[in-house]
C-alpha cells in the first residue's frame, strides 16, 4: 500500500523543512510507477550531490530560496 504524503505545506517553516518536503517527495518520485526511470536516475545523482552544495551556499540562502517559491506560489508571504 501506499502512505499517505503531505506534498502541499502549509507554512514556509513546513514548506522549507526538507524533512517535510524534499525528502518525502523525493521517496515518493522514486517508488512512483508513473516517473521515469531517467527522472528517478537524475534525482539520485542530485541527492549525491545535495549536501556538499549546500554547504556552500552561505547561511540564510535557503529561506530565502524558499521564501521565493512560497511567494511565486501564493502571490504573497505570510504574515510574520
């Protein structure tokens, strides 16, 4: 059976959690009959690859990052 997902968060602090987001999405595409095996192979050379990149952006870039796709996506940021 499947699990059930939460692929739609509700805040920015859910929505910029990886734990919530990123990784969850990611199991799901590669356990997902419907993705492609290309897509699913492209995902885990990117996941290899993740941290170290990450590391070497500096502090504060992903809420950034994630404040924008929040605000393309609503139009608007929340109240803080």
């Amino acid at each position: 059976g499947f699990s059930g997902g939460r692929f739609f968060p509700s805040s920015i602090k859910t929505l910029s959690d990886t734990s919530k987001t990123l990784n969850v999405l990611y199991a799901h595409l590669l356990r997902c009959r419907k993705c492609p095996v290309e897509v699913k192979e492209k995902l885990t050379e990117h996941k290899k690859t993740h941290d170290s990149e990450r590391q070497k952006m500096r502090f504060g870039s992903q809420k950034e990052f994630f404040s924008l796709v929040w605000k393309r996506l609503h139009g608007s940021l929340p109240p803080a």
